[in-house]
C-alpha cells in the first residue's frame, strides 16, 4: 500500500491538467497502474485522488456495508458514485481533471496535491492554506485520538 506524504503547490493548465509532483508520480507508477479514480470529498471541497487498487479496497468496504434493496442505501450508492470520475496518468505524468468538479471544489489556475495517506486531495490553494484547526484544537484532538499511545521517545 501506497503512502503519499507532503503537499505540493501546482498549476492547471488551459485544458485542466495538472502535472503529478515526482514523488506522487513515483508512488502511483510504482504499481504499473496508470488509472486512478476521483471522486468529491465528502467532508470539504476538494477531490480525493485514489489509486486503481485503494479504490477497489474502498469500494469492497463499502459494499461490504450497503443492501441495494434498501432504498436509502441505495440512493447512498447513486450518491457515491455521482461524484467519481475514472482518470488517467498520460505520459508526462498529469491527469485532466473533469471540468464537473472545477465549481465543487473552487478551482482555478492554483491548486495543492496534499498527500494524506492511502489518497491525495486535490485543493484550491487558497482554501488549503486555511487550517482546519487551532494548534490547541490540534493538540487537544491528537490526544483525544492517540491519547497515550504515542511514544514521545521515538
């Protein structure tokens, strides 16, 4: 499994694509893979990036949690996949981003690649930059999370 760490300023061009950073491009090459999918956050106004092989894990979970026959499960799943598009890394390593996500997501010609694990989000600069959190409400949440687990000796 992949971990993509960092975040990266880039620019889209005319057309709406963006040139992977080198070392998201290492990661995703790495697996032979040159198809990825997007799909709108579900909690901010940016995109998730996901390698072929992570979304197939995800879908798995999700499908594992979802009966079809139930309606709101159901409408959950149309929802779900309403906001996915399958793209392609060409060969000078960039994806075109569907022009369907530019409103959803405030882009324009800056945006940052923010590696975040098993994904990359994809954001409007300037919405990037604004923290989510405090340091104290940081702080305050990483102890509530790890609470005593950390190992400050490490």
């Amino acid at each position: 499994m992949q971990t993509f760490i960092g975040d990266y300023k880039c620019k889209l061009d005319a057309k709406g694509r963006v040139l992977l950073p080198s070392a998201f491009r290492k990661l995703l090459n790495g697996d032979s893979e040159n198809r990825c999918v997007l799909r709108k956050n579900l909690h901010d106004k940016c995109l998730d990036l996901y390698p072929m092989k992570e979304w197939e894990r995800q879908i798995e979970m999700v499908r594992a949690r979802v009966n079809t026959f139930n309606k709101k499960h159901a409408a959950f799943m149309r929802e779900f996949y309403r906001g996915t598009a399958e793209v392609q890394i060409d060969s000078n390593g960039r994806i075109l981003i569907p022009k369907k996500f530019f409103e959803f997501a405030g882009f324009r010609k800056d945006i940052t690649l923010a590696g975040q694990d098993d994904k990359i989000e994809i954001w409007n600069t300037e919405a990037y930059e604004k923290p989510a959190l405090s340091d104290d409400d940081f702080s305050s949440l990483a102890n509530e999370i790890l609470g005593g687990s950390i190992n400050p000796g490490l």
